[in-house]
C-alpha cells in the first residue's frame, strides 16, 4: 500500500449520540479522527482513520514544552436535501500552511489535508447533527512529537482531525453582546505570531478576556500592540463596521488573523454593491463617528459565530450604544446568507461550498 | 493518607545510565518523576514520584489547541564534597507563580512545589552526572488537562517535575558566539506574554533563529516589539554590556523574561562595587559606544549557559567585533563565581544554594 493511501480502522464501539439541543461548543467528539505522521524521511505519511482516541506522548515531547502547533476551525453542514456541505475548506488548507510556515512546521499538502477530512466525515456522517442552526466543528491541528527539551522546531509532527457535533451559536436568536476595550494587554503584534491561528495566541487572551468578563462584557475588543490605537480584532472574531453605508474593517496588518468568514463577506458585500474598505480603523475615529451618529452597525466575524452584532463598546468609564443594541439589517442579511449558503438553504453562486458525497473523494 | 502527602513509587525496570561525556541537553531522562494534579474542588493535589512514563491526553485536550501551559528551568549540582545543589530554587517558584498569573493557572505552593522537587531528586539522586560541568537539568511544567475547545482557562492541570542529566554548555571551553540583529521578527511586546515562561514565546522566534542560522550566527538579539530599537533579550538569554567599565542590562519592562542569572549577576557586581544600572539601551547607543571603542564586553545569561560570551552583533551588512572575540575578564570572573556557588566550589555568602539532604526534606 501507498503511504498517501488512507487506511481506515472503524470502532466497535461506538459512542451515544448527545442531545442535539445541548450540544454546546467543543464538548462531544464523534467515534473517530483522521491522523497522520510526520518525520523527515517520510515526510506526512500513514494517513488513517482510526477510533477516536487518546494521544499518548513523553513528558518531554516538545508540545509541553515550547508550543509549535497550529490549528485550524471549520464546519460540516447538514443541508435539507441531505447532502453534507463543507465551506471554502480549501481556505483553511491554506491558511494552516501559511501558520505552519510562520512557526517552522512542515507545509501540509492540500489534497492529503481535504481527502483525509472527507473521508473521516464520511465514516462519520451519521454525527452531523440536523437541528436548525446546528453543525460538525471540524479541529484539524498540528503537534510536535519530538522528545527533546532543546528550544528548537521538532524533526517529527502528528496531524490530527476530530470532528465536534456543535449547537446553535444562537439558540435564542442574534443577540448583540458588549465589548470591552482593552488598553492593558496586547494581543498580537508586527513581527509576532497574530496572523497565525497558534496555540500562543488564544492563551495569551485569557487575562483581558477575565477583565472584560468582570466588567459584564462578553468580548474583547483588541487594538494594536504598538499605538494601542487602531483596532484589530474582537475576542477571536475579525470586527466591522458599517459607518455612513460604508462598511470598514481592519486591513490585514501582520497582526490581524486572516478570517475566512471575513474573506467571504468582504466578497459578498463587493458583489452586492456595497461600499467596503479595509484600512486602518483607529477607536478614536469609532468614537468620533459615534458622536456624530453616523455608526449604523457593528459585527464580529468567525467561523462559530458566523456574525455576532456589537451591542456596546465600554471604554473606561464610557458606554457607546450600537444601533440601540439592536442587530442591524446588514448584520442579518449577511448572517442569513452566509448561513443559507453553507447549510445549501440558497445557491452558491459563488461555489464555495463542497459537497462530501457518500463515498469516494 | 492527606492529600498533601507525596507517595513515592519506584519503577522496578531502572533505564541504563548515559553516557556522561556525550549527555547533550536535554534528550535523556531519569528513572522517575513528580506529578500532581489541580481540580476546582481539590485544587493542587495528589502529589507523588511515580516512574517516568508517558501522558495521555483525550486529541480535545486543551494544551494541544490553545496553549495554557507554563514552566521553569533549573539544576541540581553534585558538589566535590558530594552534597546535592539547588541554586535559588524559590526564585523559580516565584516566577512560575507569575508565569501562572499571567496565563490564568491556578498557582502553586512554594512548600508543594520544593518537596514534590526534593523529593524526585532524593529517588533519582544517582542520575546526577559528576563530571566537571554537568549537572541535573530540572523542568518543571503544568499543561492543562481539561477536555474542550472553548476558548478559556482550563478547569483542571497536571503539573510535572522530569529530570534530565545535561553536559556541560562548553565542553571546549567558553567561546563567543556571533548573534544576529533581528528586526523583521518580535519576541514579545509590553501587554503579551513575554515576561512568562509559556511555551507560545519560545516557538515565536524559531522563524528568527532560523535566519540567524542560515547567515551563521548563533543566536537572536531580540530587539522590543514598539520602536525596534531597544535591546530586549538575546535567544532565550537576558544580555548585559560592559562600557566604561559600567555594566548596563535592559530593565525589566513587561516583555523581558525575568532571569534568574540575570538577577544573581545583578546583585553580584553589586556585592564587589562594579558599577551596574538596569535601564532602557538601544541598539543605536551600542554602535555609537562601539565606534568611540568604549564597549569592553557582551554577554548572555541563562540558566543552561550561565554566561554566554557575545563575540560579534550580525546588524544588516555590517559587523560589531565584541572583545577581539575573545571572552572578557569580567565575563570570565563571573562565569567561575556563578557555577563555583552553583557546585560547592566556593564559599555561598549569598545564601543561594539549597541543599537536598539524603532524606527527609
């Protein structure tokens, strides 16, 4: 056998379905994941689909040690007429080899990385759950293997695929959450690891994340390391604004994360005609458009989410109301069509959903 | 039996001692090592030496997707006299309980983590190498162990003491190394994690280490993440220059690791009147000190190396000749003082070393 050749191993036996109204986010894992090897002899080999299980490793293996891994977020849908849906995975091949490079790890090919998740959501199909608004979270991730505490990339990875049945971000509906400013902590900043989606970076969070939970806020909203003056992003989510019928986010800056959800509204707004720019966005200038009321929305942007609407910024001691904490009508719209688009609901004039038949690639 | 108490259990199957002339760092590991557990309900608890074996994670485990972990680094000396040698090792406590702070892990006992170390040491004591310059490399490490991908602080923790028997950093004696000038890339910025021993800044700068490499340097000198002008660190060391005969090394500003070395230097030149300030230095101000000939030595300072002579700056085209490359007598007289406290050699009047008695605590 080839070693590009996926092997397939199937439980016996399998787990309980959870309650597809409880599911949350990230707690349930179905009966297998997809993995394989790195070393550099081999290069990535021996991909397969094996039963969901525990990963066994050296307390000196580098990942508990110097934190070189990358990661990636995306989701499968069940869409009406049965077909099983993945959105821009493509996308995600190509910006998990874009962090792997930033942080020394070995590229993943894009037909090893799409073939072995197709085939995992094959074998596991029957997990996508079918409830409006609910999904399978797929966590594609990348960890040395390497036992050795020199400070160094490793010579030797695992790739690995689980897939999360997931709830409705929304089971209540769109509800617009407060931000707090952050001014103390940085996220990311100019010659850092901002753009790469590594573990480093969400830990790095936590502190502020505390401080804006304290405070009642839901998020952060995160301004560059260096002026802390310009924004960058909300929590792990990309941000917009839609100030007098412009709609306006962050450029990407070396800092920010490239968002694939961010990438597809900027491509949708641009066909629906309008007006959208990625600049530099400064809080002050947010604040001066507040004051002069001509702030119409503000969104988040992100694969779990889709669109969360901005309720409220705090800045110190200052509250500013977005559109009277209510989801604006662009916010809504751009929701319903990228969640219509992916769940197959409306047509993919854009091709940008795959769809992952019953069985062959 | 408390909670509190440490169980010991001996492995029946002892590995074969490595070789001491060829040990390396880092790559071989004693027979046992310290494990204990954090729970909401329990908090630290379970301590006990155990035989050195694997640890298996559920794939959802946090510490593979976001990075929550923190360690130390530290050594155990096998002096002339045949004591067992800890230097300063509540300093590492300390600033593992800041590291902890700042990644949001619940914090650990000085009392738990010292006995959990001594006594791991007492079971392996005959795994310290006894040739002149090895010694017993100790990390200490927490991961969190909780299993889900929400983006938070974990709810429970393992926290691991290994033990690795390491070379000594010069076998052929001390030797200057050329450091390369990075300006593309940055460690760490004021409101990150820079002043944190967690594993996201030490794979932060292996694309950094990389160029480094290529153009034949050893090292990074890391300048700070804002202007890319002031001298932060050096790889994974904190650096100090002599001019003038004054000793200046960047202050602690919120993005450099707090060395331990660093800081027994500071309080060593202290002791015998040299002249030592711990303020802002750019690297502009190196070159101009340079060209006027007033810069007498560099060097490194890190608990692997203790001191590591810098014998040339990599800065764009043009090179810095530190000393005629050759290591300074100052860099020399505090390299012998260090590691002659460190190993029993000379007289502590700090009051730096702990011994580890044969048995009790």
């Amino acid at each position: 056998m080839s070693k590009r050749e996926i092997t397939v191993v199937r439980t016996t036996n399998g787990k309980a379905r959870p309650d597809p109204n409880h599911l949350g986010f990230g707690k349930y894992f179905t009966d297998h994941m997809f993995v394989m090897d790195y070393d550099r002899e081999n290069g990535w080999h021996s991909p397969r689909v094996i039963p969901y299980q525990p990963i066994t490793l050296d307390p000196a293996t580098m990942v508990f040690h110097y934190g070189q891994t990358v990661f990636e977020g995306l989701k499968a849908y069940h869409s009406q007429d049965g077909r099983t849906l993945l959105f821009r995975p493509e996308k995600n091949v190509e910006r998990l080899n874009r962090s792997c490079s930033r942080l020394n790890i070995p590229e993943v090919e894009e037909e090893a990385f799409l073939s072995g998740l197709k085939t995992l959501i094959q074998v596991d199909r029957d997990w996508i759950p079918t409830t409006e608004g609910t999904s399978l979270y797929i966590r594609p991730f990348i960890l040395p293997t390497e036992t050795n505490l020199r400070v160094a990339p490793a010579s030797s990875y695992k790739f690995v695929i689980i897939l999360s049945p997931v709830g409705s971000y929304y089971p209540e509906g769109i509800n617009p959450v407060g931000i707090n400013v952050e001014k103390q902590y940085t996220r990311a900043v100019l010659g850092g690891t901002g753009t790469a989606k590594t573990a480093g970076n969400y830990c790095a969070g936590y502190k502020a994340q505390q401080k804006a939970s304290e405070s009642g806020a839901a998020q952060v909203l995160w301004l560059d390391g260096i002026e802390k003056k310009y924004i960058e992003e909300v929590g792990s989510m990309n941000i917009f604004f839609k100030i007098d019928g412009e709609v306006v986010t962050p450029q990407l800056n070396g800092s920010i994360l490239e968002g694939i959800t961010r990438m597809s509204i900027i491509e949708l707004l641009q066909e629906w005609g309008i007006p959208v720019t990625e600049r530099k966005i400064s809080f002050d200038e947010f604040v001066k458009a507040y004051q002069e009321e001509r702030v119409e929305e503000v969104f988040g942007t992100g694969t779990a989410a889709v669109i969360s609407p901005v309720g409220e910024f705090r800045y110190q001691d200052t509250k500013y109301l977005i559109n009277n904490r209510q989801t604006g009508d662009l916010s809504k719209k751009l929701y319903e069509t990228i969640t219509g688009i992916q769940t197959g609901k409306i047509y993919d004039e854009f091709g940008w959903t795959v769809e992952v038949k019953s069985s062959g690639m």
